[in-house]
C-alpha cells in the first residue's frame, strides 16, 4: 500500500503519509487513490478541488460548512509549509472544541484528512506555501461559517502571536457564538 494512514487523537482526523519514490530524476508520490483511503475508514467521494497560495505568516482559518454542505477535507501542501489546524465543531462529539495539528510540507509530502464536522485553519511557515485540497461537498456560500482564530475557549497553539489575516477572519465570533 503506498500510504500510511495515523489515526490522530480526535475521532476522523487522519494524517496520512504517501510513500514518496525518489531517485536521481526527481519524485513520485501517489497522492490518493480511493480504495486505499476507504480499506482506511475514508469511504467519501471527493468532488472538488481547490489550490490556495500565501505567504509567510498568513493565517485562513478556521471555517467550516454547516449541514448538507460540510465538507471533509484532504489536504497537501505542494510548496513551502504549513501548521495545519482542525477543531472538532460535532455537537455531541466527546471531543467538541478540542484541536489538533499536523505540520504539512512539500518537504515531508504529509496529508491531513479531515472529515465533516472540522472547522479548518492554516498557518504559513514558510515564506510562501501552496494547498491543494480535494472536498467532499461542493462550497456553499450560503453555509460557510467560521470560528475566530485565537478562540481562547479553543487555545490552538499556533506559534505566532500576530499572523496576517482577512477582514472576514479578524471579525469571526468564537465557538460558543458561533452558528454550527
């Protein structure tokens, strides 16, 4: 199988490490191929893909889709680094509001899976970093939400105190007051 799939400490969230075949020519990676990720509890079709560029020190994050539109996510970063963020928002889960983090970098080739149900954040180690991440729901403007980056309810640990953000990030409410 050419990828190893760690089941992290929140239920769904899967960081998965495709082997990477290098010789004097450059790489190979296989970067998803279904069967494999469904033998690994990642049963979902992908019907989007989306590629995000930024630059060092910019914070996206953390939003979500609500209902029918939630998306689970796997994400690569093809360029640079990032800390890649999910926080479980399932009402009801044992782990609400808790977090976790996976460095992800062209580098070390690393996925991060997250399923439906996970606000998503990054921020960028690099000087600049590229994502590309496949989706399981088509984006819906009418159900985005978001969760404001430096929640103190939350507490992610994202290892800068003053990251560059969007107008529409600075002004998200925290989970409590959030619409889930």
């Amino acid at each position: 199988m050419p990828f190893e799939f760690e089941k992290l400490g929140l239920d769904g969230l899967v960081l998965v490490k495709p082997r990477v075949f290098t010789d004097e020519r450059g790489f190979f990676i296989e970067s998803y191929k279904r069967k494999d990720f469904a033998l690994a509890g990642i049963p979902e079709e992908f019907v989007q893909d989306n590629h995000s560029r930024s630059t060092k020190g910019v914070l996206r994050g953390l939003h979500y889709q609500r209902g029918a539109a939630a998306q689970g996510k796997l994400l690569r970063c093809i360029s640079g680094a990032i800390l890649d963020v999910g926080v479980d928002i399932r009402r009801g889960s044992p782990t609400f509001g808790r977090w976790e983090a996976a460095e992800l970098s062209a580098v070390n080739a690393h996925m991060l899976y997250l399923p439906p149900g996970f606000a998503h954040g990054f921020l960028v180690l690099s000087e600049a970093a590229e994502i590309i991440y496949k989706c399981t729901t088509e984006y819906s403007p009418k159900d985005e939400g978001g969760i404001a980056w430096n929640d103190p309810g939350i507490g992610v640990d994202w290892t800068l105190k003053d990251p560059l953000l969007s107008s529409r990030d600075c002004a998200l409410p925290s989970l409590k007051d959030a619409i889930l």
